[in-house]
C-alpha cells in the first residue's frame, strides 16, 4: 500500500512537471480596454517596458509571454496599471488572456484584459 502511494505520488509529480508550459518572450502585446460607463472599447498595442494612457489610466506592460512555438497562443502579461490623480497601483501583476476573470483588474469604471502577445 505504502509502495502504490510513492508510485502514485511519483507519477502525479512527473505528470504536473510535463504540464508546465514553456514560453518565450514577446516583444509586446494586445490590450483591450473597456470604459464601462460609455460602452467604448478600443484595442492597444504596448511595446515591453512601454506605458500608454487608455482614458484616466496608465498602462505599463513589463512583459508578455507565450507557449514556445505557439505565437497565437494563450498570452501572460505583466502589467502595472495606475490612475490619474490616485495613489498606488489599481492592479500590479500577471493577466492571463485565457482567463481573464483570473486576475482581473477591480475598477468601477475601466476593464483592462490580455488579447494576444506580438511577436514582430
């Protein structure tokens, strides 16, 4: 019995290590932000290490990352979002573009999510 756990634990280990994702780096990303009031949507390019104003917002992409060989897949990115005339950060950390509710940024009036890394 004591022998069947190791092995079980042994394979469940492997198992979780096989499913680790290997990723690369991009050279940006696709954001996409929604004014909740208006209803406005619009789609923003970041360059890595770059910072773009979207409304009362400022945006800063340190990285985004994507599946080894799957360019259009499932994107990471770290973000670093402030508002004007506020103090500290309103979300600091990884979006994950598959999951969005994952991570999310909590404002009453902005929706700030991953759509996709850019690679050129």
């Amino acid at each position: 019995m004591r022998a069947a756990a190791l092995v079980l634990g042994l394979l469940l280990t492997g198992t979780a290590a096989s499913a680790q994702e290997q990723t690369q780096t991009a050279s940006g990303a696709v954001l996409r932000g929604l004014d909740k009031f208006s209803g406005a949507v619009v789609d923003i390019e970041l360059p890595a290490g770059r910072t773009v104003q979207f409304e009362r917002l400022n945006i800063t992409l340190t990285e985004c990352r994507y599946p080894v060989g799957n360019p259009s897949g499932n994107a990471y990115a770290g973000l670093q979002i402030t508002e004007v005339g506020r103090e500290g950060a309103v979300f600091s950390g990884w979006m994950v573009a598959s999951s969005p509710a994952l991570n999310a940024m909590e404002h009453a009036r902005y929706d700030v999510w991953v759509m996709r890394c850019v690679t050129s």
